[in-house]
C-alpha cells in the first residue's frame, strides 16, 4: 500500500544542507519531519501520525534540522542553534545535550547513547541520551582522503553503526558506506554510493544516480548478500551526501521523489513575460549579465542529481556547460566584465570558492581554503571584492569579504543570528543583505567597507536584495512573493522610502537561502527562475509493505 504525505498549509518540505531527510518512528507509525514557513523560512519538526490525514507542529522545535526518534517513540533528537537537543513529541521545552556546528546527522541506541556527527568535518562522537561527556568514537583516515564521517544509522545489535564516509574527489566522488565497531573502532567498508544509508527488516537500503536500492545485508557478517534491487527512483539527493528517505525497523519507507522543476524567465517591471530561456529544469542561481546579453545558472544532472554551471547567451537561447567536475559545481556569480564566473564547490569535500573565465582561456582556481563551507554571493563593481556567505562554527552564516588584488579575507557581518544573502551597489559604498536578528528574514543595508551605519530596508520579511545599477532603487523579494522596490537616495547619507510592490511572482524555492532571480542595470527586466505554477514543494511517498529483494 502506498500514500502520499503532503506539506501541511504554506508549509514546504525541503531538500536543503541545513535541513536532512525526514524520519520513521521505531514502530513505523509516525513519521518526523522538517517543514519550513514558506513566507518566512522559519524551520519546526512536524509529526505525521500515519493513521491520522494531518501533521502536528512540535512546539519548541524552532530551528531544527536533522531529526532522529528515540528507540521508544516518545523524543526526537534534532539540531538547532548549535546544539544538539532532544524533545518530547508532546512539545515542550527542549533539552541541550551536546555542543555542534551544522552537524551531519544522529541515531539513538537503545542503551541511551546518542551517536552524531557534530560538523561537517571529522569523525562521529557519542554523548548520552540525557548530555554529559561527548567521546569520539571514529576518526578521520586523512592520508586516504577522507573529511568526514556523517549520517550514522545504528545497526541492530547496538554495537556496529552504518556511516557515510566523505572521500576524496578524483575524476569521480570517492564516498562509501562503512560499518564502524563501536567499541574497537574499527571500520569495515561495505559498499561505494552516493548517500547515506540504512538497514531494515534484513536489507541495506542505499542510493545510487538518485535511484533507492535495496540488497539483502548480513550485518553481523557485515557483509552484502545476493543483487541490489531499486525500490524507488528520481530521489532528491543532496550534495551533502544523503537523500530524502527513510525507511522503519519494520520496512515501512517514506521517500521524497520526482523534481522541482522550473524555468528561466525574463520579466518587465509590470511582470509581463519578454521571453523564456531553455527547457523547464532544476535551475539554482541566476547571474545576469544584461549588458552583453548573458547569464550563468546552476542546473542539476536529472539522472545523478549533481549541479554544474551553465552560460546562456540570451540573443541566440544557447546554453553551454562551464563546470565538468565530478563534484557539485553552483551558486554561480558573473563578473563585471562579464569575462569570469565565481562559483561554489564542494571538490575539496566541503563548499569552497572557485573562479573560472567563461570562454574557458583560463585554468580554475580556487578562492582561499578553510575548513568551513563559502558561497559567493556578489562581485563588486570594480572587480576588487567578493562578498560570500561562511558557515561559521560559533555564529551560523556570517558574510565575509575576499579581496581578489591582495588574497586575503576578513570578517564583516558576523553575530549570533544568520547573515546572507549579500549584494553590493554600483557604487562600492553599500552593501544589502539578509538578517533574521528580529526572528525572521529582512533585507539590511549597511555601509561599505567598514560597515558601521546599517538601515532595514523591508518590512515583515523580504529576502534576495539586488540593486539597480545607478544604486537609485533596490530590489527584494517579499514573505508574500512580490517583487518589490525601494527608492534610494544616497546624495547627502542614505536614505530609503517606503517599499512598494512592483509585481506577484513565484521563484523557485531557493536551495540553499541563495537569490533565484536577477536585475538588469536599468531596473526595468527582471531574470527569474520561477516555478510558473509548478509544485513548490514535493510530497513525500508512505510505502506499507516489504520492498525488499
């Protein structure tokens, strides 16, 4: 038997890095996941009662990511705010257990030890059910390439723990599934994939190229038996390395399928239709370079679900793919002159920044090298700054500055709360961005580059600042889904008016809270990659009854 779970009202169930797959309950009956406000993109856990037609929002939840059920059905352990903390599915108040920095997933035994991955690098660490001492339990194989040890899945003796091992990237990913003893630490390799995986009612569930597989697993043996048999197909896959299923103890699966799919449109201020660009896809990050009539857009692999950067030129509706790594190339930015693209990879096995020249004259490079995940997000007009997003440690996403004469970085917009969403003005005195210090997003500006004055610029929400090439007018998309436009006057200080709506449209839900449209310096056309009525938001499929082989 099978049944479609759909997201509860302005509600989205999203495919996202700070996000995860959803979750089944022990005893198959209740289904956990994330839904994300679709006006403010504010995140809960939401819990499904399998014998009930409608989800419940667990109160206190707020923020959360990753969520994983207690072996009794009655907690669920998430992330949010740095911490690892556990909540009754009644709702409550949650409990802190463990200190984390965007962790990569946890699974609770039943002796009440918590198994996680408390970033994005590293090994797996275990902590008690109830917090205390946290105690490394893998380490990382460096000198073989790896960089990390993430979405753990306890094995049923309590004692061995399924892991997705990131490796390095050659021609072609490197990553495995692993069994780790936790008590020797010793690891045994099980299978190459693409994602995380689990184990139920005898079969090792996987992913490869987006389709789910499952192959009968001896787990004390540690050992795959017989063929692999696919069970559901078109996944949403992250490159983050998991995809959007879960599956019981029991057998019971619950997978997300099919595609976001949506299309490249050029639109005047009224937001009437001037022409559509390419066939309808999965488009991320539109760049526009209106002045020689061309634009660069992330598009994922149909088959593998991988991303890659492709030019348009606009007057001939030619596309042509610029990246051909075996790793996720996206959230691409074009330069002013039109001649260069910066864009992020995870090549390294975590996002960094990489630049490449658009008639391919030049050789990739990277931009810096840390430890910690960079998107670009805007280029300033004289060609000296890139302005990026960094997944900070200690204060979530901060937007830092590169400068491309000197090679070197600095903070600049850093706090407790989630900064993105960058954009500079022609000038290079101004810099928009994207806070939700005041619990949801809005679009600031502050000064550039000490950035010490600072104005809000939307009001009850707004994301995706871009400004018009005089800097007169600065564009945001609202919590309502209009385009809107703020007159700016910077003749004597700054001084902004009071928004107006330009026109309804409906972007596609942005993957990673990066921009998903782009203006034309004069402010009258408008590059959106709209979802023109499509789902915004796939439901995720109950299947009751053995899938396996």
């Amino acid at each position: 038997m099978q049944f479609t779970v759909a997201p509860p009202p302005n509600t989205l169930i999203k495919m996202s890095n700070n996000i995860g797959p959803p979750a089944l309950s022990p005893d198959g009956k209740s289904l956990a996941f994330v839904g994300v406000d679709l006006h403010f993109n504010r995140r809960a856990l939401w819990v499904r009662d399998l014998a009930s037609v409608e989800a419940r929002r667990i109160e206190g939840s707020d923020g959360a990511a990753f969520p994983f059920w207690s072996p009794d059905g009655k907690s669920i352990g998430f992330f949010a705010a740095g911490k690892m903390k556990r909540i009754d599915v009644s709702g409550g108040t949650p409990e802190p257990l463990a200190d984390v920095s965007f962790a990569r997933g946890g699974t609770w035994g039943a002796d009440g030890t918590i198994i996680f991955a408390p970033a994005p690098i590293g090994g797996l660490y275990r902590v008690s059910a109830r917090g205390g001492a946290v105690r490394a339990v893998t380490h990382l194989d460096e000198k073989g390439g790896e960089s990390s040890h993430r979405w753990p899945s306890l094995l049923p003796d309590g004692r061995h723990v399924l892991l997705f091992v990131r490796g390095a990237v050659n021609d072609r990913r490197q990553d495995s599934i692993q069994v780790a003893d936790l008590q020797t630490g010793e690891r045994k390799m099980v299978i190459a994939a693409t994602s995380s995986a689990m184990y139920a009612d005898g079969s090792l569930f996987f992913v490869r190229n987006r389709t789910l597989f499952a192959q009968p697993f001896d787990p004390a043996a540690v050992q795959l038996r017989g063929e692999p048999v696919p069970v559901a197909q078109k996944l949403q896959v992250h490159g983050s390395g998991f995809a959007m299923f879960a599956v019981s103890p029991s057998g019971i699966l619950c997978t997300q399928s099919g595609s976001l799919t949506s299309e490249l449109r050029l639109l005047d201020r009224r937001g009437a239709v001037l022409a559509t660009f390419g066939q309808p896809g999965e488009y991320s990050v539109p760049s526009l370079d209106a002045a020689r009539r061309q634009f660069v857009t992330g598009i994922a692999d149909p088959t593998t679900g991988g991303l890659d950067v492709w030019h348009y030129d606009m007057d001939r509706n030619v596309a042509r793919r610029l990246t051909f790594n075996a790793a996720d190339d996206w959230c691409p930015v074009v330069s002013p002159d039109g001649r260069r693209v910066a864009f992020a990879s995870n090549r390294s096995n975590f996002p960094q920044m990489y630049v490449i020249s658009i008639d391919g004259a030049d050789e990739e490079r990277q931009l810096g090298s840390t430890r910690l995940a960079r998107f670009p997000l805007s280029w300033s007009a004289d060609g000296l700054f890139i302005a990026y997003r960094e997944m900070s440690s200690i204060t979530q996403t901060d937007i830092d500055i590169f400068d491309l004469q000197k090679g070197t970085e600095r903070h600049f917009r850093a706090s407790p709360f989630a900064e993105t969403e960058a954009a500079f003005a022609s000038s290079g005195r101004w810099l928009a961005y994207v806070s939700d210090e005041s619990g949801q997003p809005e679009v600031y500006v502050t000064s550039f580059p000490e950035g010490s004055a600072r104005w809000q610029i939307s009001s009850g929400g707004g994301t995706q600042p871009r400004w018009r090439g005089d800097e007169k007018e600065l564009f945001y998309y609202s919590a309502e889904g209009g385009m809107m436009a703020v007159t700016i006057d910077t003749r004597s200080g700054f001084k902004a008016a009071a928004p107006q709506r330009l026109f309804a449209c409906e972007l596609r839900t942005s993957r990673d809270d990066m921009h998903e449209y782009d203006v034309s310096p004069d402010g009258q056309r408008f590059l959106i990659n709209t979802t023109a009525g499509r789902l915004r938001s796939l439901p995720l499929t109950i299947a009751i009854g053995s899938p396996n082989p």
